[in-house]
C-alpha cells in the first residue's frame, strides 16, 4: 500500500520521529513523509511511533492508498525531497 504520513509533535520529539519515520518511508517534505509499505512495517512504524509520542499532545496523519498508481501529485514552488539533499 501507499501511505502519506504527517505530524505535529513536540519539538522535543521531532528528530526522534522524523529519524524513526525515514527508516520506512521517504521524507518529502518538513513533517510529511510518503511512500510504499507493507501492512506488517506500517503496523510495526506505529508502534515504534506511539513508543514516542505523547498521545496527549501530539498527532500523526496516516493516509492511506492502495496503490500510489491512484495518487497524481502536483508541486508548486520548490520540490523539496530532502532524502536527495543527502545522496
């Protein structure tokens, strides 16, 4: 499946998530990241997740897509995929 993740979390915790998060998915842009995952790593990402955050306070977006062959994806302004910033 393809998932479109995003959050709003402490600043305390934001580098913890965001290095948690690139482990599976591509991060494309400031809190947003995208890509395919099986149902058993998404299940395993949330957990590790929810090790994190504080329920009480933050909050993280899953959205998901069967296929990312249904997801057309336009971009004004700067294409900002920070994984290639450090390739």
């Amino acid at each position: 499946m393809f998932v479109i993740l995003t959050y709003d979390v402490d600043v305390k915790r934001v580098n913890k998530i965001r290095k948690l998060l690139k482990k599976y998915l591509t991060w494309t842009q400031n809190s947003v990241f995208e890509g395919e995952i099986s149902q058993g790593k998404l299940n395993q990402c949330l957990s590790e997740v929810e090790n994190i955050i504080d329920k009480s306070y933050d909050s993280i977006y899953i959205y998901n897509v069967k296929s990312s062959k249904f997801i057309s994806k336009d971009i004004l302004g700067e294409n900002k995929n920070f994984d290639e910033l450090f390739l």
